[in-house]
C-alpha cells in the first residue's frame, strides 16, 4: 500500500510540477500484459501503468512511472510491482505519430503468499519502446514495450494527455 502512496505522490508532483511550467507536461495510464518468471513460476497477466512526464525538449522527456500485477498462478498469489523514471528519446516527431524509446531506472518488487518464491526488491535498468498517435490536440493514445527486469516485460496500450 505504501508503494501506491509512493507511487501517486510521484505522478501528482510530476504533474503538479509541469503544470507550473505551463507546457510539456502530459499523463497518462496504459492496461496490457506482463510476463515473465519468478524463480520456478512463471506468470502472465493483465496489468496497469500510470506514468506522467515532463517534455523538456523535442527531442527527450522525464517520464515516471508506477505499474503493477497480480496473479495467482498454482496456488500461488504472485503480486509485481515496479516504480522508476526514465528518459524518453523522441527522434522523429511530427503532428500526429512520434515513435520513441526510453530508457531509465527501476525498483522491482516481488511479493508472494507462498515460501515458494521468494518476496524480493530489485533495482535497474528499465528499456522500453513505442508509437504514440496523436488523436487530438493534447490527447494521444500509445502502444509500447517495456523491459523491467531480465525476467519481466510488459505489452501496454493506453492514453496521454498533455497540458
């Protein structure tokens, strides 16, 4: 629960603080998939990602992020949850699709009910990619990958808004 806190408080002052900037500010939330495996499970499930960031050129914004997963998998109730910001490289960017890469740090958590894998927290490097399609002025949908962890990834869909 406090990682939720933690979690919000991060996307409010990102917000908060591009608002007062007047411009490049944007959020957004994405539901999709995440596999990957936890010692001998493996999992696959459906999962959310609130991010909100800051452009501060046309070419890279700061972009945090809170994402989580649970799922039950063999008698075992698996929770996944990771927070980080990264680096998000736009190279081309015209009026309606922007491609783009990103790259940053993370803190991976892992809880279980089970002794079977292990609860654990993990820190480093986060990757991802995708395309963003503007629909309107200052609202955009985007498809992306992202890589968390050697053995966690997630698939996403999901909407942005700018301000």
């Amino acid at each position: 629960m406090k990682k939720t806190y933690l979690a919000v408080t991060l996307c409010t002052l990102m917000v908060t603080t591009s608002t007062y900037a007047r411009s490049g500010g944007y959020a957004g939330i994405s539901f999709g998939q995440m596999v990957g495996d936890a010692d001998v499970v493996e999992f696959k499930d459906t999962t959310f990602k609130l991010f909100a960031g800051h452009q501060v050129n046309d070419l890279i914004a700061v972009e945090g992020h809170y994402a989580k997963m649970d799922d039950t998998q063999s008698g075992v109730n698996l929770e996944i949850s990771t927070l980080g910001v990264s680096a998000v490289i736009t190279p081309i960017k015209n009026n309606k699709f922007r491609p783009f890469a990103k790259v940053g740090w993370n803190r991976l958590s892992t809880d279980s009910s089970t002794h079977i894998v292990a609860d654990d927290s993990d820190s480093g490097v986060t990757f991802g990619a995708g395309l963003q399609v503007a629909l309107a002025k200052n609202f955009s949908i985007r498809g992306e990958y992202d890589r968390f962890d050697s053995d966690v990834d997630m698939l996403s869909i999901g909407a942005a808004f700018e301000f």
